[in-house]
C-alpha cells in the first residue's frame, strides 16, 4: 500500500491534517471528515505522519497567510482523483473567485449539468483538498452556509476571512 505523508496543523479554525504524495499535495481535510475516512485515497493509500517534508510546510505557510487574509490563491501543485464527473466538480471549485460564493445549481450549470445539483453535492463533499479546492465557496441556494467537513462555524469563519459576513 502507498503512503502519504502527512502533518496536522491547529489553525485559527479547527485541525487539519495535510498529505503529500510525491510532489503533489492530495489531502487537507479538516479532522473531523478524516476520521470518517471519507476520502477515495484514503482507500488506496496509508497515512504516515513526518516531521519534515518542504511541500507540506509550503502547505502550511500557505494556510497561516491565507488564515491572516494575506493570501488569496494557493501555489501548492496538488493532485486529485475521481471520476471524470467529481474531476470536473473539483476543477469547478478552483475556478470560484476568492470572497464570492456560489449555489451548488450555479456550481452544476458552471459544468454544463444543470440537472445534477444533488451529485455536485455530493462530490463537493468529497472534496479531499478543503481550503486548496475552496469548498466553503459553495452555498445552498435556499440561503445559509450549508454543510462542511469543518463544521459550519468553520465555514462562517472561512467566508469571514473572504469579507463575506452576510450568510
């Protein structure tokens, strides 16, 4: 079985356990959606904690400039599967601009599959990369924050550091 590396951070906001493979970043996922073992590569591959690793401390730098609202965009070059459907989910995400929000309707129409909002849902909540593939963009469109891997007040706090104070 691969391993992935991986550090877990305390931020402002909750425990986040992050994993590198290679030169890539696959895994920020909030620790209390970890547990679960929700995510698809978790299947596939074993978690092995380290103290040193360059990707996963850029990671982290990355993460504590963007919890202070200095960061906007990610630079980590980051590596995700699924199929081809969750891929276009997740490509979709990282195209929402920082300090907007979008419904999961608008996330489904943005794929060219506006009858599908239910399995972009689902595929949002899969989102093994939270933060790096921002998650905590998408909304319901019946108003309030939704669900999150982190937790709603996490989401709150993430859309806050945006300047979005209104859901």
């Amino acid at each position: 079985m691969d391993t992935i590396d991986c550090r877990i951070i305390q931020t402002e906001v909750g425990r986040i356990v992050l994993g590198a493979k290679g030169d890539a970043l696959v895994l920020c996922a909030w620790e209390p959606a970890l547990a679960i073992r929700k995510y698809s590569i978790l299947k596939s591959h074993k978690l092995q904690f380290v103290n040193s690793s360059i990707l996963l401390d850029k990671a982290i730098g990355e993460i504590q400039e963007y919890m202070s609202g200095s960061r906007k965009l990610f630079d980590c070059e980051l590596s995700y599967e699924g199929t081809c459907f969750q891929r276009q989910v997740l490509d979709a995400l990282s195209m929402i601009p920082y300090g907007t929000v979008m419904s999961y309707g608008d996330l489904a129409k943005s794929i060219g599959r506006p009858g599908a909002v239910r399995a972009v849902a689902h595929a949002v909540a899969m989102n093994p990369l939270s933060l790096f593939l921002p998650c905590h963009r998408v909304v319901p469109a019946s108003g309030g924050v939704g669900n999150y891997a982190g937790g709603s007040d996490a989401k709150r706090e993430l859309l806050r550091i945006e300047g979005i104070c209104n859901l």
